[in-house]
C-alpha cells in the first residue's frame, strides 16, 4: 500500500512538473501604442518562442512550469525583458521603444541562466544582430571591437585577437555555439575560428567576475549568440549576400531552418573570399587576401522535458600573411621566388596578384576547424540541468619556406573534449542557487617541420556555485569556484639539421624535455546591485580570477618566423591571480540612456616575455636549427601589473523627437607594471582612449520602408604614447579620426517583408592610419617615402542583402 500511494505521489509531482501551460499576449509600440508586427518573443532557457502577427498579438503553447526569463525583440526596437514565475496559464505583454544600441537587456555570459541586465552585477558588452547587419567588418573579432573596452590585434584583414580592457590571448575566453573555443590561441597570428553569418550577437564580459569558466577567463569571456529556435511550425530560408569594395570582398550565405512538432533545426553554409586591401599611402597591401568556406548544422529536440540540440561545425580558412618587405629602389612590396640555384629570394611582386581571388603565395594560412557539440537541458521538476559536451579538431598549417615548396614549416593539430554541466536549483525565498562542474582534455600534436611549443596533454577540471538574492530595489550575487589544470609536455629529438629523430640516435639533442606541471585556483565573485529610483541605479562587484600559464610561456623553445623572436618558455611559472573591483553608475529615462563605470584590476604573477641580454652587450641571439633562422632571444618570466579605467555610454534619445538619437562611447584604459623603470613600466600593446560619437535617425514605416535609419558617426582614437619602449619593439602611434556613415531598411510588399538592404561606408575620408595595437606596423620602412610599416584598410563601403523566404509561417 505504501508503494502504491509512492508511486501516486510520484506520478502527480511528475505530471505536476510537467505541466503544460500558455503564454500568450501583445506586442506595442511604446511611443504610439499600436499593434507590432513580426516581433520575435522567446524564452532563452527552453529555446521556445513565437512571432507576433498583424494585430500584435502572440502565443506561446505548452510551456512548462518554472522561473523563465522572456525577451521581445524587434529590428528597430530595443528589446525588452520580463521574468515571470509561471504557474499557469500566462498573459504578458510588451511595450517596445525605439532602438537605443547602448545597453543589452538579457545577459547570457556569466550567469547561471539568462537574466536581466539590470540584476547582475557584471559587466557586460552587447553587439546585437541588428548592429551586426548595419555595421561593417572583416572577420569575427572586428564586428566587436567598438564595444567600450574591448580591441584587436591585426594583421591586416584577416587576422585580429580579441583583447579585453588591454589583456589578451589566454587571458580572454571565446564561446561559439556555447562551448569554449580551442585551438591555438597562444599566438599572435592565430585568429577566432567561427562564422559571423552564424552569429545572433556578442556578448563580452569583462574582467574575471564570471565563475562560468575556469583558467583562461581572467580578462573576460566573448560569447557569440547562436541564431535562435524558430517558433513552432515555421519554415523559413535566409539568403545573404555581401560586397566590399575596397578589397572586393564577397560575402554569401544561405541558411534553412524549421520547427515542425518539435523537431527544430538550422542548416548553413557561408563562403568568403577577398582580393588584397588597399589604402592610400601603400596602394594594394600584397598578401592580405584570405578565402573561407563554413558549415553550421543544427539538430535537435524541443519537447516538454527541455531540449537537446546536436550541433556540427566546420570550419576552413585559407589566408595570406602580410610581411610588409619592400623593394629599397622604388618602395614595391616585394615577395618570395626561387632564383637560378633554387635558392629563397626577393623580387618585386607582381601587379597581376594583388586583384587576384584564392591566390596565396608563400607565405600563408590554411585552417580548419571541425567541432560537435551537444547542447541539452533538461527540465527536472523546478529545476533545470544543462548538460554540455563538445568534441573540436583544429589543424594550423603555415607554409613560410619558399624552397619546399606548398609544405607547412608550422602544422599544430589539438584535438579537445569539453564538458560542463549546471544544476540550478528551484527559486526559494528569492533566492537563485546554481552549481555545476566543466573542464577540458586537451591532446595537442606539432606535425610541422620546425618546432615552436612541445607536444602535451591538458587536463582542467573546475567546480562552482553561483547564487543571487533579491530584497526590494537590492539584488545580491557572488560565488566561488575551484580549479585544477594537469600539464604534462613531451620530449622531441633533433638532428644537426633540425629534422626530428629519435632520442637514440648519435648526435640527436633535445629541442624539447618532458616535464609535468600542476596548477590549481580558487576563484570567487561578489556583487550587488540598488536601484536607487526607478531609472537610477548602480552597481558594484568584487572579483578574483585565476589562470594558468599557456603552453608556450611554460613550454616554448624556439623561433616562428613570422616574428622572427626566440621564445623560451618556463616550466616554474606560477599561474596569474588577479583581484578587481568595479563600480558602475547608471540612468535610464525616456530621454537618455547613460552607464559609466570605473575599474581597476591587480594581477599578480603576471607572465610577459622579456628581452635577454648577451654577456658581450646587445641582444642575445639564440639560433633555430629547424627553422634555420637566428633572432633575438625572450624569455618569459612574471611580475605584478595594475590595470585601471573607465568605460562609459551615452544615448541621448528625446522623447519628444522619437526619429533622433545621438550614441557616445568613451573608454581609457593605464595598464602598467609594478616596481618597473619608465622603460618597462607600460604593458605593451595597451589600446588607447577612444571617444565613438554617433547620429542615428531612425523613421517610422513609410509605405513599404520599414525600420528605415540613417546615420553619420565619427571613431576618434588618441595617440598611444604609454609605451614598451626599452627594447623598440614598440613604438609612439599618432591619434586619428574616422568617419563612417550608413542607410538601410526593411523593404515590404503586401504578404510581408521582401528583404532587408543596409548600406554602410567605412573611412569615408580615406584617411591613412595605424592602428597602435596593429603588428603590421612594425613591418620594413619604405625607403622612397620614409614610412615605417604597412598601413590600416582604407575608405571602405559595404552593401548587404538579407532576403527571407517562409515556407510555412
């Protein structure tokens, strides 16, 4: 009898959990209050939605019972966010204002579940899906880098590395597709490997206050926002297409994706390909053209437990590499050919190559990335467990020896399982408790035929808790985490030409010796947030991170001669540590939206490279037989480094004036090391000030011009002259103004939208510029006009098309 009544219980509890209820409600104009049409409202963590029809009015069937966060977004309206406790059947509706860019309302990154922006208290960047059509850009990491904070290191076109408040490489954690991106992130000319066609917008949270992700996050993490679930029993194709002129970029991209009884997916494939760049001072920039071909399929379920969605990616991406060496006579780039004894030289290159498409002369890139991921959560009474587990293969090959012809000197292979799973717990009391563990194994090979970092396995394994109370107008969050990395490096052998042979053979030496290192950290956070009126508010967060050292500052014992600089790497290193603090203020009103926000963030243990000295004066040369190159040898050792500074956004947005809107950015950034001379006092690579100022005016739908805009803005950037200056290597960047202007619209017919154009011009005054945070400016001088370095792209003007075609509305 006992059983029975168990199992009674049990099954009611289930059925209760289970239980299926609607959303429904209506889409308005917060200005006009009428009815809007096609809006998209959507529950993040169930990846459930549905489309507004003609009267404004939507619904969304079978939701279970739960706490939910629920977002309404329409191009050319702010999206705007409520959290419900659902319990039954539900009537929610939205008022939606007029675009204002400045601010996200939902955060993604960092959090246990998609929240509120204005409960948490981190700081987050946004680039939305609308930003990221009007806008234009040449890779992934460029579409992000107006953000206030964040910056690239480029190497032309096709290569830039994020960095977050003026920290980089293993210091800033990439998601795509909701796992961490891995690849060979330890190097400079080593990119983001994943599709901006495939991306619904950009989250980036900076500092370490996230306890999300481990070892790697102590700047910040980039999440790219996969597209989102389509609502139940739509079909829909999406055609975009995309030209350049100042490289002749194109861009294609078709994607198909449906929801019918719950089985959802989104199929994609993109294609890129650009000529050389030009500017003003340099012309055509030889070897600066790049080719990329990407597939993105999604597979899956959503039912009334959850979802899960099976995810496969690949990736492939072929592109030249700019060394900037010139002719001494006449100022021509020049490039490699093989002489009369087959020997590497130089000659001028030819006209012919520059306008050329899928033309890769040595030296060059080709890169692949394969990944699978399984993304499930599941709904457990009131409780959801998120469950993640990614498989990535990345291969790197670089060809830079003319004389073996199309053969990769440099060929890195990783193969990575990531796994990550989060339990949040049901709501009690107000309070939001999450824990969950996540980590990787990682096996990376060197294929190449020299030798840079050694062969090794890495094991990370981490666990958290992250936990958020409301009280009134107070919301309170923090948490802690723990982690472990296991490093363990593999010896190689070397003959007197370089070649890599056993150990037992006569006269091998070791380029690389095994060795094992174990690292651990603890991590934590801590933050509240007081709305001190209805549109004032502020916010203030306490943070620790914790990272351990790459491979090649632990590991490396050789040149790459992209550079050409000796690396030596230390296997004593102690891995970072930081302690920030951030202290945020914010207005939001019907007429303006402004947030300012002051940081500072102490590292101790922080690892850079330094120059050695040779015992007889200069610089001490170190020879790589592999590569058979000689070159200046840096040793990475650590230190202590302070980085402080503000951040702050303005969007004045007259309520009076609803078509205006005037957007400004600021940010600085002073990042030094302690205890140091003037010489070595600044990290080197700091981005410096910049103050963005934009006009955007935005038009109610005219006939068949829908979400019309126009704007004309200006990116002022200040000279950088915060240097590391003690060895050259880094040198004094004039400040520099440019002007960038943009129009589009969604163009309608009588059965609904037809398409989308967005038309936007880069540099309209084609001023000649370098970027301080770009490498390519420390390339060869040009003896004829007496510059120093290869120059950033010049005017630039964008045309894209969007075409969306439903099979089934």
């Amino acid at each position: 009898m006992k059983i029975k009544r168990f199992f009674i219980l049990f099954l009611c509890i289930y059925s209760k959990s289970f239980a299926q209820n609607d959303i429904s409600g209506k889409i308005t104009d917060a200005e006009t209050k009428l009815p809007l049409q096609s809006a998209s409202v959507y529950i993040p963590d169930l990846k459930k939605g549905a489309i507004s029809n003609k009267d404004g009015e939507y619904i969304i069937k079978n939701v279970p019972a739960g706490n939910f966060v629920i977002e309404a977004t329409l191009m050319g309206f702010t999206s705007n966010a409520q959290s419900i406790r659902l319990t039954g059947n539900t009537t929610l509706n939205f008022d939606l204002h007029t675009y204002t860019e400045m601010l996200p309302t939902v955060v993604h990154t960092g959090t246990a579940m998609p929240e509120e922006l204005p409960k948490t208290p981190l700081q987050v960047g946004y680039i939305s899906g609308t930003q990221l059509l009007q806008n234009s850009y040449t890779n992934i990491t460029d579409a992000i880098a107006s953000i206030p904070g964040v910056s690239q290191t480029t190497l032309g076109q096709s290569i830039s590395k994020p960095f977050i408040r003026g920290l980089g490489y293993n210091r800033v954690v990439v998601m795509v597709d909701g796992v961490k991106q891995e690849g060979q992130q330890w190097f400079d000319e080593f990119g983001i490997e994943a599709d901006e066609n495939a991306i619904e917008a950009a989250e980036v949270l900076k500092g370490p206050g996230s306890l999300r992700y481990g070892s790697d996050a102590i700047a910040g993490v980039i999440n790219y926002l996969p597209p989102k679930t389509l609502p139940e029993g739509k079909i829909q194709m999406n055609l975009l297409s995309e030209y350049q002129t100042n490289s002749g970029l194109y861009n294609n991209s078709i994607s198909f994706a449906g929801n019918q009884k719950g089985f959802v997916w989104d199929a994609r494939y993109s294609n890129k390909e650009a000529r050389d760049y030009k500017n003003k001072y340099d012309g055509y920039v030889w070897n600066s053209g790049m080719t990329q071909n990407d597939f993105r399929g999604m597979f899956g379920l959503n039912k009334k437990w959850g979802y899960s969605h099976l995810i496969i990616s690949l990736f492939d991406y072929k592109l030249g590499i700019i060394e900037g060496s010139r002719d001494s006579a006449t100022g021509l780039f020049t490039t490699h050919y093989l002489d009369a004894n087959g020997e590497d030289s130089f000659g001028i290159a030819p006209s012919s190559g520059y306008k050329r498409y899928n033309y890769f002369p040595i030296i060059h890139q080709h890169i692949r990335h394969y990944k699978a991921v399984l993304d499930n959560n599941f709904l457990i009474g009131k409780s959801q467990l998120q469950v993640t587990l990614g498989l990535q293969q990345n291969y790197r090959q670089e060809a830079n020896d003319i004389t073996v012809g199309n053969i990769y000197n440099n060929y890195f292979f990783s193969q990575t399982f990531t796994y990550d799973a989060l339990l949040s717990l049901p709501q009690k009391n107000n309070w939001n408790v999450s824990v969950g563990i996540n980590g990787m194994d990682k096996y990376s090979q060197d294929r190449g035929l020299v030798f840079l970092i050694p062969e090794y396995n890495a094991f990370d394994f981490g666990a958290f808790s992250i936990a958020k109370k409301t009280i009134n107008k107070l919301t309170v969050s923090g948490g802690l985490r723990y982690d472990i990395r296991h490093l363990q490096t593999h010896s190689l052998y070397v003959n007197d030409d370089g070649e890599r042979v056993s150990k037992d053979i006569q006269g091998s030496e070791a380029q690389f010796t095994a060795f094992t290192s174990n690292f651990s950290g603890l991590s934590g956070s801590v933050g509240a947030v007081y709305d001190f009126t209805k549109n004032i508010y502020g916010k203030i967060n306490f943070s620790r991170g914790y990272r351990a050292p790459a491979i090649n500052e632990a590991g490396a014992n050789g040149i790459h001669d992209g550079t050409p600089f000796f690396e030596i790497g230390d296997p004593t290193l102690k891995a970072e540590n930081s302690f920030q603090a951030d202290v945020t203020f914010g207005v939001k009103t019907k007429d303006i939206t402004a947030e300012v926000d002051v940081y500072r963030n102490q590292i101790n243990h922080y690892i850079f490279p330094e120059k050695l000295q040779s015992v007889f004066g200069g610089d001490s040369l170190r020879t790589d037989v592999a590569a058979h190159l000689e070159g200046p040898a840096f040793k990475y050792i650590s230190g202590n480094a302070v980085i402080s500074g503000a951040e702050a956004v303005l969007d004045i947005h007259p309520d009076v004036l609803p078509w205006l809107h005037f957007e400004n950015s600021f940010s600085t950034i002073r990042a030094i090391q302690k205890h140091q001379p003037d010489s070595t006092k600044y990290l080197p690579y700091t981005p410096p000030g910049q103050i963005n100022s934009r006009v955007r005016f935005v038009f109610d739908n005219v006939s068949a011009l829908h979400n019309a805009y126009i704007f004309v803005g200006i990116n002022n950037v200040f000279e950088q002259n915060k240097i590391y200056y003690k060895y050259g290597d880094e040198t004094i960047t004039p400040g520099y103004t440019l002007l960038n202007a943009g129009i589009g619209s969604d163009i309608f017919g009588k059965k609904g939208k037809l398409f989308s154009i967005y038309i936007s011009g880069n540099n309209l005054t084609d001023k000649a510029y370098q970027s301080s945070t770009s490498l390519i400016k420390y390339a060869d001088p040009n003896n004829v006009t007496g510059r120093t370095g290869v120059f950033n792209m010049g005017r630039n003007f964008t045309f894209k098309v969007l075409i969306p075609i439903d099979f089934k509305k």
